[in-house]
C-alpha cells in the first residue's frame, strides 16, 4: 500500500539549539477483538526513527518535544490520530478494514508526526530556547482555560489587565499607547478613532494559533513601543486529514435576564450589519430613518461557528492547506448604577453631574470571517495568503436620572442616549519564507489593511420631571441637549516587512555561533473623519411646558411639528458641512541586528534600528472653523541589548535594556471635540513623542514538561509621557499635554505545575497556574511647561504634579486550576476554575483641588467545563464572573472618598454544542 504520510514542519524559531525529544510508550490494540498487535515495526516518517512492539503490543518512540500529533498507519487498518498532550502513555486502538486479505502485510506501522507552535509545552520550550523574551500563550491554553478572544486570552500573561468596562489592555502599568499591535508580525489599524490598538476582544479565538508578547524590546519590532508588542499568529491548517466542524450556542447575562422590558435603539438589526444614512435635507425637513421610540427585545443570545480545512499534494515535493471559519458571537448586557462627577467640596453640594440610577442597556455582535491559504513549494520555499474580515457592533440605551447642574438641580432630569457603533476591518496579507542557500534565508510580508467605523444617528434627549405637571417636559440649556450625531472614519493603510538573515559559520568545535538580520520595515496610513451633529431648538417656551413621554419622544419630534415651527435643526456652523480631520503617516524604518553565542551558554542580541516618521494632519472642526494643517516630522536611532545565559538545560539568566519611543495619535493632535454625556474630550495640536528607556532581568526554569517558574524585575523610564489630563477652564475638558516624566518598576513570578497524576501524565491530571506582578509607578507634569509649549493655549491647575500612572495597578494576580482526564476511545473532560485580580489604579488625574479618581481593586472568578463525547461530537459550559462583584470608582477627597461610579456587571452563562464530521 502506498505511504503517502508526511512529516508537517512549522517555522522553527530557535535552529541554534539541539532538538530535545519526548518518549512515548504504550500497547497498540485491535479494536474489534481487542488484543494486542505483536510484532508490528514502527518507522516515524522524516526522523529516521524505527521503534518494534514486542510479543505484548507494547511500544516506545520518541519524538521530538514540539511533536502535537501523531498519525498512525498499519496496513489493513485505518489511520489513526493521537493528539499528544502531557502525557508519555498512549494505549491506541486500531480499527480493522479487512484483515481476511492474506495478502496484505501486517508487519509495518508508519508514524506521521505533527509539530505545533500551539500547544502549551512547546510554546515553553520556544521560550526556553529563543534568545529573544518572549512569552507566548497558544490555542490548547486558550482553549483549556475557556477563553473567547484575544482581549481575555493576554490577561492570562502576568503583568497585563484590562480596564473595567473597555477593551483596554495594560501591560505593566502602561496602557494603549505604549502597546503595538500586529497580525503575523505586520501591524493592525485601530477599529475605534479613541484608540491606537485595534480591539483585541473582535478576535474570535478560533482564528488564533498562538498570542506572542514581547514584553522587551528587540530591533526587529516596532519603535512605537514600551508596554509590549502583541502579536496574533493565525492559524494555518497543515493536517493531513480534512476537517469540517460546526458549533452553535447560546449565553445569558444574569443582569439582562432580569429585565422584563430590555430596551434598545429603533434602526440597528440583530445581526450587526445595518445601513442608517444621514436623511436628504435634514435642516429643512424631518425625516430621519430611525425613530426615537424604543425597541424590546429578548436576551438570549445566539452564538455559531464554522471551521473547515483541507490539504492537497502539489507534485512530489508541494502541499496547499486550505483553511476558513466563520463565527458569529452575541450578547446582552445590563449595568445599573451611581454615575457622577463631583468637584473638590465632594458631597451633594459639589455634584456637577450626579445619577442615580444610571441604566445601560447593550447588545454587541461580533462576526469573524478568516481564509487561509499555505502552500509549501518544497522544502525551501513558503507562501501564505491570509484573508480577515471582522464586523463588530454594540447597540445601547442609556438612561441618567438625576441631577444635572443648571438644568435638572432637584435630582429630577432624565437624559436618554440610543448609540449604535459598527466597525469593520478587513486584512490582507501576503507572506513568504525562503531558504536561498543553506546560510541565507530571506522572509518577506505585504498586507493592505481597511478600517471603517460608524456611528450613524446616536440620539440624545433631556429631559425634567416637573411636579406641577405630574410629567416629564423636555429640558434646554443649550441646543445640544436635544441632538442626533453621525460620525463616519475610513482608514486605508499599507505595509512592508523584509528581512534577511545570513547563518555565522560554526567554530572549530562544532558551536553554531549565531546569525545576522538585516531589514525593512515600512507603513503608510491615510484617515478620513467626518462628523454632523443636528441640534434641536425647541421655539416656544411653553413647548417646554408640555408634557411629554419619554418612551415616545416621536410624539413630539417630527415632521409635522417641525413644520409647524415648534424646533428648528441646527449645525455648528448653519450649514451642512462636517466637522472633519484627516491623517496621513509614513514610517519607514531599517534595522540590523547580530545574534552571537559566545558559549554554548551565553548569547546576546545586540540590534540598531532607525526610523523616520512623517505626521500630517488637517482639520476643520467646531473649534477652528478655518482649515487648519500640523506636521510632525521625527528621526530615533533605537539600540537593544538582549543577553540570555544558560545556567544550565533547565534554567536561563536573561537581561535586556533598550531605548523606544511613543507617538501621539491622529486624535489627540487634532482639535476635534469628543462630547459625552459626562466629559468632553479635544485634542492638541502641540503634542510630541516621548521617548522610553526599558530594562529587564528575568530568571526562569523548566523543571519539566509544561512547567515554569520565572521571576523578573523591570523597570521604564519615560521621558516627556502624553498625559491625558482636565484643562483648567469653565468646563472641565479634557486634553492630552506632555508631561515631565514617568517611570514603573516592578517585579512578576509565574509559576505552572502539573499538581497530581492520577495515572499516565495528562491523561488524568491536576494541574495549576499563578502569575502576579508587582508595580510602583509615578509620573510629574509640569503645569509651566504645559503653558510654554502650547503657548499658553492649555492651561493645568493640577491638585498635585506628581501621581501614580493612571491605569497602574500595584498588584495583578491571574490563577487557575484545571483537571484534564483522557479516555483511550476519543472521550474527554476538562475542567478549569480561573480567578483574575487587580488593586487599586488611577483612572483619571486630580485636578482644581480634586484628588484622584480612582477605580478600587476587583476579583473574578470563571468556571470552565469542556467535554468531548467522542471523536466527533464536544459540549461546552462556561460561566464567567461568578462572584458579580462591585465596581466602584471613587473621587478622593480632603473629606474622605466619595463614589463616582458604581455597578455590577452580572454573571454570564454560556453553553454551546460542536460536531466534528
């Protein structure tokens, strides 16, 4: 019978070191009279490994530790997988075809291998061999800790939280802009103009092979850089057998159940993909797509996924793996609570904003579509084609009640917010590796990347209860307290990655003694905002002494009141032309670096990289009614030292010091003005990159497979750090200035330990995982400084220029606990109990004699409950914030702490069934 079995190589990431191999062992049994297979020589294609069973079927082989699978063939039988995890002990059961043949030889086995950069205990060994810092978390993690997206999956690593309530991710005390993030080593676009990173949460994990973070700084990343460099690798699919899987599911919110009327915004669909264009002539007419009436809806939330892959021999030497799935998630949530503002006094008397209750009522949908396509032309060259499209969206319904500072001051107004928010990304990339000699290799990477996202026709009303009227009557101060919004941005950006790397001749005694990497990396993004809000002015002062429903507010705005003169549409400027900014970046950048082992124990990384950024930005907006232009233009020279120590096979000594920067972003040079409910936001044009010097020490040991124990200190020092702060003005609005300088110093412990054995390694285990990090951080901002660069334009009044970094937590603990146990006829059972935590951290700087506000430190607690039946059919249970506790954010004050924010989230409880044909 032909063997047209073979060994599936991924890219290496450490070829310097000697491959260390796994034993395995275990009896091969006839399925269908259940006795042993005597005799039988396996031969472990493309290792040169032949192993025999003895009189008993009893084998052993070895494999090397990266190997995930293996494929065993025995003529007369079916083929067999075995996904190999902890384990060392594999009893398989084979299934006859037909063994009445005489003719067919029983003597053989032939054993295809599969390595993966996906499983646990190979992604540790990456770490243990890479010279590099790096820490990885891969698909088995994620999928044994119940992990749905990118978002949740890097808290998992130590150092790294995510801000209460966003998708806002903090690596060592330092938040969105100190992070870069990329999609197989190439960089992503932001979804969302308030941010720099894409949000991590729109990546559904069946798309993720394995999350890398560079938590140091090496030449060949970006220079934008002090946090970490977070990079998703997409999953390839390189099986020799074909797979089709489909899952479908379900969850709820224990907050969103509880609703007998769940309230969402008229317009937007189910599915996430509405279209809400602005009305022709809407300052003479009324005719606006969606109505202010509210919707019902239930709050169950459907879920289902697709996955399917194939593999196709090309010749004698080529492969094709073909691989896409599409998924489609939703949810309900429901948070009510205390929202306020308070100035200094604190108390009822120094409440500028002050609800209670403020209710929110959300649905969010996120649809994943990723193709794939490697084709391995032979065993030197590799191309990929990668194809993602993503679609995310959340519909909410706000409602304040309370006390609002000129217009609602007996805790009597009521403000309604309907906001629907669509993004949508789309990636192309195309990638390529090529061994051109057996020194030189060269890789090379292309990727367009689109980003658009809208917010078509948020709404918001005020409203006051009035006594006399036994009613609600509708409120103004201004015209903008009545007003519907659009917002529309597209992004188009373009990038390059091309590297080579030339392999050092051995010395004399047979070292491999390091390589050179010589490259380019470049990127261009261009960015279109625009924005219209239409403001209402109610005419007539006794139309503000008319009763009116809230849950009907198109009684009164519409058509045929508009005629009649009761309001008027107006925009900032009397016209229909947008406000708008537009961006235009060009980075290019070369770089060099040598890896060099100066023992077979030490080796060093030293890198140079150089870029040049060229920043233009143009806006019209309601704050400068002219057109108005900004450049920055600016040169880094960017040395890294990386120096990594073998005490011995078991243990590294790693150290590294590097200098970066950190951009400021189109947004916060552009003065537009960002209004919500409770805060105001505008840019600065003055802004500048600061510039970041990073230093880290880290011990770490492998005691065995699948288990750490590391612990590392760090430190960063920022100089000139954008700050987000509250100008000293009427108003209270917030800006971006530079300030003096910040640093972190901190230190983080990870541990992983199989805990118990109940037989045959990872077929019946405990096991369990801690890490926990530990920060001080500090920043100073110059109020005269502020003044001199901005020529006295943004002006501080600030309580104290000294604080912690806001977003910093002191302490950050992530553990888990998870038992696996393993059945030899394809059924299992994983159990995981995960518990996340953080301390107290500043989320927003003191000010005219405030002091801090300050988000108080939480817990979660989730459970995750995964089975197979059989080879084909899987359940799923997952239940997340369990404990429900409170989120609190507090004002600090002279007199004590007063509660700004307060709410519980709810638990969520989802269940999902899969089947794998």
């Amino acid at each position: 019978m032909k063997r047209n079995l073979t060994l599936l190589l991924l890219l290496g990431s450490a070829a310097l070191f000697a491959q260390t191999n796994n034993k395995l062992e275990g009896t091969l049994f006839d399925q269908k009279t259940n006795k042993p297979l005597a005799e039988k020589t396996f031969i472990v294609e493309g290792l040169n490994i032949e192993a025999k069973t003895d009189q008993n079927g009893h084998y052993e082989i070895s494999v090397p530790e990266d190997v995930f699978q293996i494929d065993l063939k025995v003529e007369g039988y079916q083929t067999i997988t075995q996904n190999l995890t902890e384990s060392t002990t594999y009893n398989l059961y084979l299934n006859p075809v037909d063994i009445s043949n005489s003719n067919i030889d029983l003597s053989t086995a032939v054993v295809t291998a599969t390595k993966s950069k996906s499983s646990e205990a190979n992604l540790l060994n990456m770490q243990k061999r890479s010279v590099n810092v790096i820490t990885n978390i891969g698909a088995e993690e994620l999928e044994r800790k119940g992990v749905s997206d990118a978002a949740t999956a890097i808290t998992k690593i130590s150092g790294i939280s995510k801000l209460e309530g966003t998708n806002l991710v903090y690596v060592r005390g330092l938040g969105d802009r100190y992070i870069s993030t990329s999609l197989n080593g190439l960089p992503l676009p932001s979804n969302d103009p308030e941010y720099k990173n894409i949000d991590l949460s729109i990546f559904n994990t069946d798309i993720i092979q394995y999350l890398s973070v560079d938590k140091v700084y090496s030449s060949k990343l970006s220079g934008d850089f002090s946090g970490a460099g977070v990079d998703i690798v997409s999953k390839n699919f390189t099986d020799n057998k074909g797979m089709f899987e489909f899952s479908l599911g379900t969850s709820v919110n224990t907050n969103a159940i509880g609703q007998d009327n769940f309230m969402l915004q008229d317009g937007p669909n189910k599915i996430g993909f509405s279209k809400i264009n602005i009305p022709n002539n809407p300052l003479n007419t009324f005719n606006f797509p969606t109505k202010l009436n509210p919707t019902t809806s239930t709050t169950i939330a459907p879920n289902f996924g697709l996955k399917a892959g194939k593999t196709f021999r090309i010749g004698s030497e080529g492969k094709l793996g073909l691989f896409a799935t599409a998924n489609f998630n939703s949810n309900y949530d429901y948070i009510e609570g205390l929202n306020q503002t308070i100035n200094a006094q604190g108390g009822r008397g120094g409440r500028l904003k002050s609800f209670d209750p403020h209710q929110r009522y959300s649905y969010k949908t996120n649809s994943t579509g990723m193709f794939n396509a490697n084709y391995k032309i032979n065993k030197n060259h590799n191309i990929r084609y990668n194809l993602l499209f993503i679609n995310s969206s959340e519909q909410s319904k706000d409602i304040y009640k309370g006390y609002v500072r000129d217009l609602a001051e007996n805790d009597n107004g009521l403000i309604l917010r309907n906001t629907y928010v669509q993004n949508q990304l789309m990636v192309n990339q195309l990638l390529g590796d090529h061994k051109l000699t057996d020194r030189i290799d060269l890789d090379w990477a292309l990727a367009y990347n689109k980003v658009k996202s809208d917010i078509p026709d948020r709404t918001q009303n005020s409203l006051i209860y009035d006594n006399n009227l036994n009613g609600y009557r509708l409120g103004q101060v201004t015209t903008t307290d009545n007003h519907r919004y659009y917002h529309n941005l597209q992004e188009d950006s373009y990038a390059a990655n091309i590297g080579l790397n030339y392999k050092l001749k051995p010395n004399a005694d047979g070292l491999e003694k390091g390589f050179i990497r010589v490259g380019y990396s470049g990127r261009i993004i261009n960015r279109d905002f625009e924005a219209r809000q239409f403001n209402f002015r109610i005419n007539a002062s006794q139309l503000l002494n008319t009763v009116v429903d809230p849950n009907n507010l198109d009684a009164f705005f519409n058509q045929t009141n508009f005629n009649n003169g009761y309001f008027t549409t107006e925009t900032y400027n009397g016209t229909l032309m947008p406000q708008i900014y537009s961006g235009e970046q060009n980075n290019h950048a070369g770089f060099a670096s040598i890896e060099y082992n100066f023992t077979d124990k030490l080796s060093a990384i030293l890198g140079v990289r150089y870029e040049n950024i060229l920043q233009s930005i143009e806006w019209r907006t309601q704050l400068s009614g002219n057109l108005n232009k900004n450049e920055l233009d600016e040169n880094f020279f960017l040395p890294s030292l990386i120096v990594k120590y073998a005490i011995n096979n078991k243990q590294n000594l790693r150290f590294a010091a590097s200098k970066t920067y950190t951009l400021p972003q189109f947004k916060e040079r552009a003065q537009f003005l960002y209004e919500d409910v409770t805060q105001t936001k505008y840019g600065n044009p003055y802004l500048y990159a600061s510039q970041n010097y990073n230093v880290d020490l880290k011990w770490e040991i492998f005691p065995a497979r699948g288990e750490l124990f590391s612990v590392a200190g760090f430190g960063k020092y920022i100089q000139d750090p954008v700050n987000e702060v509250i100008i000293a003005s009427s108003t209270n609005d917030i800006s971006w200035v530079n300030g003096d300088y910040g640093y972190v110093v901190g230190a983080e412990v990870e541990v992983r330990k199989n805990l118990i054995n109940f037989g045959a390694v990872g077929k019946n285990t405990l096991s369990a995982g801690l890490n926990a990090s530990y920060m001080k951080t500090d920043q100073e901002i110059d109020a005269d400084k502020v003044r001199r660069e901005t020529n006295g334009m943004y002006n501080l009044n600030l309580t104290t220029p000294k604080a912690a970094l806001t977003g910093a937590s002191d302490l950050l603990v992530n553990a888990d606990v998870s038992y696996v146990r393993q059945w030899d006829r394809g059924g299992e059972l994983m159990a995981t109990v995960a518990y996340t935590y953080y301390s107290d951290r500043i989320y927003a700087l003191n000010n005219e004699q405030r002091g801090n506000l300050v988000d108080k430190g939480i817990g979660s607690l989730d459970f995750i409950l995964r089975s197979k039946l059989n080879k084909n059919i899987g359940i799923n249970f997952a239940a997340r914030n369990i404990l429900n506790p409170e989120f609190r954010r507090v004002q600090e004050n002279a007199t004590g702490n007063v509660t700004a924010v307060s709410y519980k989230r709810g638990a969520n409880f989802g269940l999902s069934v899969n089947y794998n044909f």
